[in-house]
C-alpha cells in the first residue's frame, strides 16, 4: 500500500488550544506544505499518495557545507569555544556517513588540532587551556577514530585517561562530566565509550553504573540525565548505549520504554521529539532512532521481527524537511538554519533508519556482563543487507554507523583492533 498523506493526522488540541499547540499547528503548516510537493496530482480528495521516489540526498552540498565550516568560522562560533572537539567530531563524521574522502592534509591538520587538547593529567578540554571534559573526551576520542592509524591511537595516553576517569567517578556509579561539575547519564556513557574503545575498563570503573541509570528510568518509561528528572531522547540513547556496553539492558523496564519510544515519533511529520508535547526536531533522528536501534537489540528481536518504528516516515522527514536546498547541510526543521551538529545527527538517523543493525539473537554471545567480552560483543553489530531501506533514489544510501559509538563501522573496527592488542590495562596498573 502506497504511503498516504492527510491533514487528518495532525495534532488535535480538543479545542483547548495553547501557546504549545499554536507553535505545533505552525510547524505543521510549514511541513504540510513541503510534503504537499510530493503528493501525486489528483490524490487528495482520499487522502494523498505520496511518491517517495522524489527524494533526493543532496550529498554534494552537504559536503560543500561542512567543508567550508573546515576552512574557517565566523565571529558568531567563538559561544563553541570550549567544543571544539566536537567541531571536529561532527566534521569527520559527516564526511565518513556521506563516503566523503578524508585528505591526508585534513587528516594530518585534525590529529594536531585534536592533540593539543589532551591534558597531562588525563582525558581532553573543549579547547586550549580548559579544564579535561568527559564530553570534549568523547568527541576527541570518536574524531581519533575517524583520523585513524597508529600515530592517531598512540596520541591518547590511556593510563592518564584511567586514572582521570576514576576521579570522575562517583559512589553512586555516576560520572561528573569535569571537577566539580554537573552529573548526569551522559557522563556514564562518555565515560564507558572511551574507556571500551581504549581497552581500559577495570571492575572499579564500572561499578554501580548500570543502577544509577535503571534509577533515571522515569514513570514515563524513558531515562532522565538523573533520578527524579523528566525523560529525554538524548539521555535515553546515552542510558540505553551504555547498559549495551555493559550487557546490562535488562536493567530497565523494557516494555514501559518501547512505549514512550513509540510516542515520539509524530504520525504528521513523521520525525521524533525529544520529550512529550514537544516539536519535531531533525537531530532526534538519532536521538531517538539509535534508542530504538538498541531498544530492538535489548529485546532479542531479529530483522526478521520488524522495525520498531516507522523507517520510511523518519526518512521523508529528514529528506524532505531537514535539508538546506540552497547553503547545503541539515537542520532542526523548516525555517531553521543548518549547523554542525544537526548535519551530523540527521545523518547519522538516515543511516540508522536505512540500514537495520543489530545482532541476531541466536548468534549473540552469551557471557555479556564480562569486560573481556566487550570488544567482541560490540563487533558483533552489523548491516544485514536483506534489511536495506532506502526512500528515494538508492543514492541516497549512506554509510551504517554502530548504533552505541555512533561512527562507521570500518574505522570503528580498526580502531578496536588496536587498542585490544595491547595488554590489558589491569595488567598494566600491577606493574606499576
């Protein structure tokens, strides 16, 4: 059955109508308008057939646009002083998922950008003289695996990065994100992301983690960034990547998460809010897509049991709405201007939603909770061609990404490969 477009899918207030539902009915006029384009001439009277076969990836401009953003940014970019890792991070990744060549001179320029911000006592600033960041850490770390190679891997000191890590750490399993800083989900996945990918995680660095997020699940069924707070799709994919890195998923209320999963993607615009009652936004592509990447995963269920969302609907969305015809780049929604983060973010939820990921359940290794099974439990995530769910032109397709680390499969793997050659860290600290 062809997919239908109608109005009779939009928002309802009940009459009772909001400054909240006044802004929703906008954002809903814009996007009815743009999927009007797509609609077959003569179909509304029963609802409009859309033809999906338009849509276009504008890969080139897109890449233009962030090449651009590498040769130089404006006055205006000085508030992203302190993420300039994730300035790289969000650069090298676009590239990567648009199968963009990275340069030696763009490689060789990035590793020395992203090594001046590495700290003598451990882990990386957001910039020059700033204080370690467990975020700058994580996007430092993620834009080192898209440099690659041995030069790039051996810049992070990882017996630094342990013993930095451990004094983030708190009793509760919690991590505060730099000395003295706020606490929440984020900082465990960070946290867990770096220490997994650098062969470092020992017993002590791991303890309690799983608890303290099974306590940020909400009533709602999503995680909050800490007990007692409002769910949110960032935090929920950061909660949901991290108890994988564990093999902890049974940690969380499963079925209570599924639905409030299923409630933020929008039956109009057919993309995902971040949190209930709020408006469509491009970057929860992944957000929120990778969340039901790893809720499917969680829940045992193989290709062959369906996606847990609606793939093509999220596709049109961020083919449709997200992209900027005209400076290139992707956005929030229309109306909106396109950035480094939501470029990324978009695409790394075209990828998700193009390429089912996951491992089958009767081939899942069993010993989960061990730390020496993490690398091979994380590498047992793949594409599985037979899923492949491309809307639009099948040049549309871009690279898979892994579902907790966020990057391409390929630098991932080599990235893993290095670091699990090396001795383990508890033997490193015994000699020491």
């Amino acid at each position: 059955m062809p997919p239908v477009f109608s109005f009779h899918l939009r928002y309802d207030d009940n009459t009772h109508e909001t400054a909240t539902s006044q802004r929703q009915g906008e954002v809903e006029d814009t996007i009815g308008r743009i999927y009007q384009r797509f609609v077959e001439p003569g179909s509304m009277a029963h609802g409009g057939t859309i033809d999906d076969s338009r849509y276009r990836l504008l890969r080139a401009k897109h890449e233009q646009f962030v090449r651009d953003a590498l040769h130089g940014l404006s006055s205006g970019f000085v508030v992203l002083d302190a993420s300039q890792p994730w300035l790289a991070f969000w650069t090298l990744n676009s590239l990567s998922i648009l199968g963009s060549e990275i340069s030696a001179a763009l490689r060789r320029r990035a590793l020395d950008t992203v090594r001046r911000f590495q700290v003598a006592g451990g882990g990386f600033a957001g910039g020059d003289r700033q204080l370690p960041h467990l975020a700058g850490s994580f996007a430092a770390v993620m834009a080192l695996v898209l440099i690659g190679g041995r030069d790039a891997y051996a810049a992070i000191d990882r017996m630094a990065m342990h013993r930095w890590l451990m004094t983030m750490k708190r009793p509760d399993g919690s991590f505060e994100m730099h000395a003295g800083g706020e606490v929440d989900v984020r900082g465990i996945y960070c946290a867990l992301v770096v220490a997994s990918l650098l062969n470092i995680m020992t017993p002590e660095l791991v303890a309690g983690s799983a608890e303290f997020i099974a306590r940020c699940q909400t009533c709602e069924g999503g995680i909050g960034p800490f007990p007692g707070v409002e769910a949110h799709g960032g935090y929920t994919v950061c909660g949901l990547a991290a108890l994988e890195i564990l093999g902890r998923s049974d940690a969380l209320d499963l079925g209570r998460l599924a639905r409030w999963l299923s409630a933020r993607q929008l039956a109009f615009e057919g993309g995902f809010n971040g949190r209930t009652n709020k408006l469509v936004d491009g970057c929860y592509a992944y957000w929120v897509g990778g969340a039901f990447t790893l809720l499917q995963r969680a829940l045992r269920q193989s290709q062959h049991d369906g996606y847990l969302y609606d793939r093509t609907a999220l596709q049109r969305y961020v083919l449709a709405c997200c992209q900027d015809v005209r400076l290139g780049g992707l956005r929030d929604k229309p109306g909106k201007s396109p950035d480094m983060y939501h470029t990324m973010y978009c695409l790394l939820g075209l990828a998700l939603s193009q390429h089912y990921t996951g491992v089958e359940p009767e081939e899942a290794i069993a010993d989960t909770t061990a730390i020496y099974s993490v690398p091979a439990r994380m590498m047992q995530w793949g594409p599985l061609p037979a899923s492949m769910d491309v809307v639009g032109a099948q040049s549309n397709a871009v690279t898979p990404v892994h579902p907790v680390y966020s990057v391409p499969l390929v630098p991932l793997a080599k990235c893993v490969q290095y670091f699990y050659s090396l001795p383990p860290l508890a033997a490193s600290l015994a000699q020491n």
